[in-house]
C-alpha cells in the first residue's frame, strides 16, 4: 500500500514540530496530513512499527534529550516545552526509553559549552 500523506507527516514533524502539542490526537493529525485516522494509525502501526502514542513521545522525547542537554532548563520546563502534559508522564516515558532518568541523563551528556 502507497501511503500519499507519508511525506507530509515527515513535515510535519520535522519542520513543524506538530509533536510539541501536547493535545495533539490522531485525528487531528491525520486531518493535517490529509487521510483520515484509520490510513494514518494503520501507516504508524504497520510501516513505523509503533503505536500512535509511542510515535509521538518518541519525538518528543528526542526533543527533551537535546533541551537537558544543551539547556539548564528545569526538568518541569522541559516536560512542557517537549510535549508532555506532565512531567510524571515525561518521566516515565524517559525512563522506559532510555532506562534512566532525566537528571541522570543530563548529568551524564550535559553539554556546558552550549549552554
């Protein structure tokens, strides 16, 4: 199956940053990408491998490492600058991703010329 809207998702998330919403749904996605929720679900969980929800912290969380690491931003702020509705959830999320926590990823990648 051709998914026509792939490349327009991919904006979406890169140029966009669609993620950082933290109310953003699979509906309201897949009307911004032109399909509807079932073309777009079926295309994240199929070609992407991943849940709709996964998809989403994923680039979230991706945009949380880069703020602890380049940032003395607080772990609350970050939380909310990535997406997260809160910051218990950006925790968890952190943890079953990169099996540690916020603090101690950023005490180990900390980049302090960037900050």
């Amino acid at each position: 199956m051709v998914y026509h809207f792939a490349t327009r998702l991919e904006e979406l998330m890169s140029k966009d940053q669609a993620y950082l919403n933290p109310k953003l749904t699979l509906s309201e996605l897949a009307l911004r990408v032109g399909t509807n929720r079932t073309y777009l679900s079926n295309y994240i969980n199929q070609v992407l491998d991943q849940t709709f929800f996964e998809y989403i912290n994923s680039m979230r969380l991706r945009h949380a490492t880069e703020l602890l690491v380049t940032t003395n931003l607080t772990l609350e702020v970050i939380a909310e600058r990535s997406g997260f509705n809160s910051l218990s959830t950006f925790r968890r999320c952190f943890v079953q991703t990169y099996n540690c926590s916020p603090s101690t990823y950023k005490k180990a990648n900390f980049r302090r010329g960037d900050a």
